[in-house]
C-alpha cells in the first residue's frame, strides 16, 4: 500500500518508466493483469490477485491488517462483459502463519464473477528468468498508478530471510505494489510481491506461492507472529513518531510515516496486542484525524478491554467532539481498568481528572470535587496540582460541613460507587479503605527495621521457675486435633488454633501448660512476632492484637484491605508489622497481592514488585518469613508438586531468588538465611541446590542457634550447621511421622519446635493429641545464645562457642577489629568497644573438618 511499507519499509518514489517492455510484457499483463485488484481504505493502497470467480483474494496481510473499512477495485464479469466495480463488503477470511500473505473475501451481488488468471501457479522459477511486477504503485505525487506492470528479472530463486523463503527480484517495486502479482515470462502467477530494501534499487521481493494451499490459513488471532520483530518495529515506530514531534512540515510528514510504516508491521507480528493499535491511534491523533485514530483506539480496547490508555484517548477524542455523555463513559470505563502497570495507572489519573472536568461542565461539582480529591490522593503529575486544587476548592462550596470533613481527612477508598453515595450525601464508610491508585512511588514497606523487644529477663524468669524435663520429656495432652500452630513470645509460646472449640490455645513450653485460651471464629487466620499475637477475622473483618507478656487484647481495628485475606506472617522476632497476601475476591486467588501491615497504625503498603511465580495457584500458598522478616520461602500443598521459591523482602518488593517446580515438603530458613531446612530432609542453599540430604528425615531449625534438628521415627539429633557435627539426641516415646499434604491447610512445620534460648525442644504427636517437650542439651550455652535476641551491649564481652568435630580447622576471614578465636576451647570471643556502632555485625568464618571440604560459617552479632 501507499503507505504500507514494509519490514524494512519502502521510499515514495518515480514509478520507472520502461518505454519499449519487450513483447512478452503484453502477454503477460493480459494474461494476469485483469486478475490483480486494487485494495484501499482511509490511509492508502495496495494491491491483491484474485484467487477465485467468487472473489477470494491473497496479498500482503500488512495491506489489509487494519481496522478501517476497506475498499475493492476489481475487474469483473457482468452480464456478457468486462466491467470495473468497487466492492465494500471485504472481510479477512485467514493470514498465513508465518509469511506476510492474507486471504480476503470480497461479497459481490449475484450474476458478478471476479477474474482469475488463465493459467496455473507455477512451482518453481529458476534464477536469472525474466520476472514481471503487475499492481497500483503510487506515482511521484502519490497519485495511484493502476494496474502497472514492470520487467525485471530473478535475482535469487531461493533467498532466505530472517528464516523465510523468498523470491528476490530487480523488477521495479514501489509503494502500492504490495501484495501484488509476480508472473513469469509466460504470465503465470509464481508470488507475491512483500517488500523492497530501501535505497536500493532492483532489490524486491516476493513471497513464492508454490505449494500453498488454502487451509494453510489461520485465523488472525491464531498468528504466532514474531513478538521479538513486532517489538522492534514498535520502538522503531516509536523513535520515528518522537523525531515526528519534534520536526516540522516536510520533515514532520515523512517521520509520521515511517512511523506509521514500523507501526503497521508492528500489528502482523504483534496481532493479539493492543499496543500497535495504540499507537497508530496516537499518531493519527496528533494528525488531527480523529474518526480514523477512534478506529484504532476502539480496535485496542477489542483486544484488551483492560487497557486504560485507549479508553482515556477515546474519552478525549468524543470531548473534542462535544460528545459528554461518550467521554463520560470512556472515562469511566478507563477507571475501572484492573491493570496495574505504571503506564495505565497514570492513564487511570488522566480519566479520573478528565472526569471531574466532565461534571464541573455538567454542574455537577460535588462529584467533581470527590474526583479532584481521588486524583490528588493519587500522586499526579505536579503540572496538575493547580488545576485539581482549584476544582476541589470550587466542587466544595455547597457542601455540607459533614461532607468537607470527610473528604478533606479522605486518602484512599475512592471508587466510583463511593462517590455515588457521597454526592448523595450518605456518610462514606470508614471500615473497609480501597488500595490507593499509585503511580509506583508510595510509601515504602518498612522490612527488616523492627526492634527485637527484648526478652532475656523474661525467658530467665520462665526457666527459673520451670519444670526440668526428664529423658522421657514433660507431656501435655491438647484438647482437639489443631488446625495450625504457631511459635510466639521469642519462641516462649506456642499458639494452637482448636477450632472445633472456637480457641487459639496459648502454650507455655518452658512451664507446659497452657496460659489461656482466646475465643475465635473457625476460619480465624493469625500469626505471631515479638511480643504480639495477630488475629484476622475474615466475617467481621477485623483486626485484634494480643500482648503476650500481659495475655490481654490491646487493640482492635477494623480492616482496611479490600478483598480476601489469605494469610498473615511476621517472623519470629518482628514486633509491629506482618506480611499480607490477600485478592480482590474468592474468585481472584490465582492472582494474589502482597503488602506489609503495620498493625499499630493498620496501614497496609503494597509491594510495588510482587511477581511470584506460584501466585497463580488459588489456594493453600504457603509464605514463612525469616525470624528477622527481611527473606522468606514460600510453597503450595495443593498441588503436585508443588512450587518451592526461595525470595528477600525489599523496600521495593518481593523478589523470587530461586523457583523449583518440586516437592521439597515445608521449608524453613536458618538463622543467618542462608540455608533452607526442609521435611524432605533436605538442607538446600539459596540457589535450590541440595547440599546435604538426611534420607528418611525431617528436618528443623533450632531457634536461636546455628543448629537444626533431625527427626526420624522416635529420635531427634540436634546437629551443628556447618559440619553437622552432633550435638545431641532426644528418644521420642512416640513415632514421629510426617505429611505434606494435610488437610486443612496445616503444614508439617509446625509439629517440630525447638529453642537454643530456651534450651527446650516440643514435639506435637498429632495420633495421641500430646505435646512433649524435651532439653536440648545445650548446657551454659543457652545464656551466652539468648543474647541474640536482645543484642550485646556495648563494652562487655562477647563470646561463643563453636563445637565444632575435634581437628576442624577454622580461621576468621571477615570479622570486626578485636575478634578472636582459641581453636583449643573452639571459643570465639570479643571485646566489644563502647565506641562500637549498634547494628547486626558478621563474623565470617572458613571451616574445613577433618576429611571433609571447606565451607563458610556466618555469625550475626547484634549489638545494642
């Protein structure tokens, strides 16, 4: 087409003129030239070769490839004679999968038949042959040169680009001749002609029809296309249409052109995008074409009806039109979009504001200022600011004293239904907060920041007091069967969730017993960090906070998360915030959400990055963060096998580190999160790679500490980390057995739990409804341990000891100044400086055992 170049786009120019084309040139051009029809719509011209009396046409899929109403040119029979017509009813009937060519159809009246060529496709064409081009070129005014026919001859027979065969031919070939016919010597149609290089004359070519059949076809949406090339194309349309910006006149016309060429062969590559559509809509905006550019912005929102962009152009081009009611409806539509990329978020903005334009017209200035104040809550651009101050400044005048208050302190919960009850003077409700629109710079989740609350004193006053375990352990029986259980207190505690009694059961390990008992509904979801117990009540949406150390409820909020609540987690030793994962319904858990809920201020941040690559199962997801909520693993026991990632929290998000598409069981991260403990018996590095497999066992950290624990049948090893040196054995008086796969959505994690601070192990025998707890054997060890949880003060003395296998070497590669190590007693030690900064300090080590490789140990030194 005149306009439709190609891959590597085609320059207007002179058609050539060849005053004295041999005598065969007739011949051919009456054998096919009646057969090739000219195609063109609202932006150019191409050509097409009649394949059928019915009117089944092949050309090039970039000729018709567009949204605009096209026109047909075509010689035809009609009662007894040779006529031209122009038919309008021209569908696409098919693309070729791989190759620039399209099937249309063109519905002409009855007793019309179209021309086909008098003789059959030929198969093969040999190199050097004469070759003719027959279509509409566009001469140097742009003018379209009908039925045209040039000589040349065959370059190649074979020239294979980018992968695909065509004909390369120095035949003439200049916009409008694509999709045109390629004939031989003696007029039989051999292809197609695609495309020229540019600034190089007698270099076309042409798409060979040899052995293509119809039912080759496919229907466009069904194009696999080339999304890599459809990509270059767009960001080649892209720099043409800046260059177009910033040019003028001439030089402005012919960017907009190259711009739309790159454009357009950006849509046979792209074909179920709607990006290209939008661009193309762009261009002809900025042309001031507005009916053409609605084609194509309609066209993208056909594809993807969630596409903001498009619907906020359409909202602007039906305002330009005087068209409010039209615009009022795109730009609605445009807010409801669920797309969250930063590009549609600020389309969203543009609809929002554009919207409140719309009412202030139709004097309608509350829901204009309810607009203003969702747009101002929303991060817009700066240049915005005065205009949406002045609108929520006039939109208020007639307001109530109510109505001013409550959207003067609004920050979040806009919606279009809420601005509904809002102008209709119905207070807005405060129980239940939208997620702001945001354009990626909100606040940032605060990872990793919270102050362990110290809990020395506490644990040593428990233990003073504390029954002292026999070998065979302290036993505790438990009321029913819990659906999950959860360490808390530092690991003091363990809370178990009896919901056939409507409990949360708070356990005292070093005392066994419980505490008390919490009343919750069934479906209660809660987690534990610090200090503190947090409980969601999905009915009632409701938030509670429990102090463990006074075993009283201090606060209870409603929620401001919108949608389903699927678990909360805080790590060990976070005080004052949780993760969330949560969707927008029941029927979007495949498409989860994440954020970080402070719970002293119920103010949830979303992750700005949250791509993890198991979200799309709907339900029992698993997350377990760290101890210090800064990392976290997450798996699914829903599904076979399930998914395993290993990721960090961010400031900026959630990012996935490793994912393995495998049946790991539950798993656990160590003290230092560097290892993974699974119930596989697997211990796993942050990459997913086995580093060390205990057959047959179940394996968990030991809190605290550098150890984890081996369980098997009726025993439990605690070993040291590195070198898995044993520590100590534990003889259960049950067969201990885990499931990966329990009902409930319980996890095996959470049978098997043990504190290096404490000096204390429990064991949940689900068969015989006990808990047993054990010593780990840990001896004076456990002072010098519980100093982690409340950090080193300054100017005093640090140590620990390693226990590591007799004869391992160890030496100390990256410590602060002053650390020493006496490999006699395997003691580490260090005097702390009362100048030392406070903060998580690293000790690393090299450590080889006897026999064995070396390896690094890291020790976390939290000083205070």
């Amino acid at each position: 087409m005149s306009r439709y170049v190609t891959a590597i786009s085609l320059f207007l120019g002179f058609l050539l003129n060849h005053p004295s084309l041999a005598v065969d040139a007739s011949i051919v051009f009456k054998t096919v030239g009646p057969s090739v029809v000219l195609i063109k719509d609202a932006e150019g011209f191409g050509s097409g070769v009649v394949m059928t009396s019915d009117g089944l046409i092949v050309t090039c899929y970039h000729v018709v490839n567009t949204p605009l109403k096209q026109t047909v040119v075509a010689e035809v029979q009609h009662m007894g004679r040779r006529v031209k017509q122009e038919f309008t009813d021209v569908s696409i009937v098919g693309v070729h999968p791989t190759h620039d060519l399209a099937l249309i159809q063109v519905k002409a009246p009855p007793g019309v038949t179209f021309v086909i060529p008098s003789k059959s496709i030929r198969q093969v064409i040999n190199t050097g042959e004469d070759c003719f081009v027959i279509g509409n070129p566009s001469g140097a005014s742009g003018k379209i040169l009908e039925n045209s026919i040039s000589k040349g001859i065959v370059g190649s027979a074979e020239r294979e680009i980018e992968g695909l065969k065509f004909i390369q031919v120095t035949a003439p070939i200049n916009p409008g001749n694509s999709g045109g016919a390629l004939c031989d010597k003696d007029g039989k149609l051999v292809g197609i002609v695609t495309f020229k290089v540019d600034q190089a004359e007698g270099l076309g070519f042409a798409i060979p029809l040899a052995n293509t059949r119809k039912s080759d076809f496919v229907s466009p949406r069904n194009r696999k296309g080339n999304p890599e090339k459809g990509v270059r194309f767009e960001e080649a349309g892209s720099r043409w249409f800046d260059i177009a910006r910033r040019s003028e006149g001439k030089d402005r016309d012919i960017a907009l052109y190259f711009a739309y060429v790159c454009y357009r062969m950006s849509l046979a590559e792209l074909p179920n995008s709607p990006s290209p559509y939008n661009n193309v809509g762009l261009m002809y905006f900025e042309m001031e074409e507005y009916d053409t550019a609605r084609v194509f912005y309609e066209h993208a929102i056909e594809i993807e009806p969630d596409y903001p962009t498009a619907h906020h152009m359409l909202g602007i081009i039906a305002s330009m039109q005087k068209d409010a009611d039209r615009a009022a409806k795109h730009y609605r539509a445009g807010i409801q979009t669920k797309s969250e990329e930063a590009v549609d978020l600020q389309a969203k903005l543009k609809c929002i504001e554009n919207l409140g334009v719309n009412f202030i017209e139709a004097q309608h200035p509350t829901e204009a200022a309810y607009l203003a104040k969702w747009a101002l809550s929303s991060q817009p651009d700066p240049r915005r600011l005065e205009n949406l101050n002045k609108m929520l400044q006039n939109g208020s005048v007639n307001m109530s004293d109510e109505q001013f208050t409550e959207l003067s302190g609004k920050q979040d919960g806009f919606s279009l239904e809420d601005m509904k009850r809002f102008a209709a003077g119905q207070k807005m409700p405060s129980a239940v907060v939208a997620k702001p629109v945001s354009t990626g710079t909100a606040t940032t989740p605060t990872i990793g920041t919270a102050t362990p609350i110290a809990m020395g004193k506490l644990f040593e006053t428990m233990l003073a007091s504390a029954p002292v375990p026999e070998p065979s352990g302290l036993r505790k029986a438990i009321p029913e069967l819990p659906r999950d259980i959860r360490p808390a207190l530092g690991g003091a505690y363990l809370v178990m969730h009896f919901p056939a009694m409507g409990k949360l059961g708070v356990f005292n390990i070093p005392q066994a017993k419980f505490e008390t008992y919490f009343a919750v509904p069934e479906n209660a979801i809660y987690t534990a960090g610090g200090a503190y117990l947090l409980v969601f009540l999905p009915d009632e949406r409701i938030f509670q906070v429990y102090d463990l150390r006074t075993l009283q409820r201090t606060m209870s909020k409603p929620s401001r998360i919108i949608g389903e609540v699927t678990d909360i987690e805080m790590g060990l030793f976070n005080a004052d915030s949780a993760m969330v994962s949560y969707a927008d319904n029941k029927d979007a858990l495949g498409k989860r959400r994440y954020g970080v809920l402070n719970f002293k201020t119920f103010q949830l941040t979303e992750f700005t990055d949250q791509n993890l690559r198991n979200g799309s199962y709907r339900d029992n997801i698993h997350l377990r963060p760290n101890d210090q909520f800064t990392a976290f693993t997450s798996w699914c026991t829903s599904h076979s096998p399930s998914g395993f990632i290993f990721g960090r929290m961010t400031r900026q998000g959630l990012k996935d580190y490793v994912y393995e598409h495998n049946d790991r069981g539950s798993l656990v991260l160590d003290r230092q999160s560097q290892r993974i403990y699974t119930t596989r018996g697997l211990v796993l590095g942050l990459k997913g790679d086995v580093i060390k497999e205990f057959q047959g066992a179940s394996l968990y950290p030991v809190v605290g500490a550098d150890f984890f624990m081996e369980v098997r049948n009726k025993q439990a090893i605690i070993r040291q980390a590195s070198g898995y040196g044993e520590i100590a054995k534990i003889d259960l008086p049950f067969d201990f057995a885990t499931t990966a796969w329990n009902k409930d959505n319980f996890t095996d994690d959470r049978l098997v739990h043990a504190s290096a601070q404490l000096n204390r192990a429990c064991f949940i025998d689900n068969k015989n409804l006990a808990v047993y707890i054990f010593s780990l054997g840990l001896g004076s060890d456990t002072k010098q341990l519980r100093q982690t949880l409340e950090g080193v003060p300054k100017g005093t003395l640090w140590t620990q000891k390693l226990n590591h296998p007799a004869g391992t070497k160890v030496n100390v590669e990256d410590a602060p100044t002053g650390v020493k190590y006496d490999p006699a007693t395997q003691m580490l030690s260090w005097n702390i400086p009362t100048t030392q900064e406070s903060g998580n300090l690293i000790i690393l080590l090299s450590v080889t055992p006897p026999g064995k490789e070396e390896s690094y140990q890291r020790i976390n030194v939290q000083v205070r």
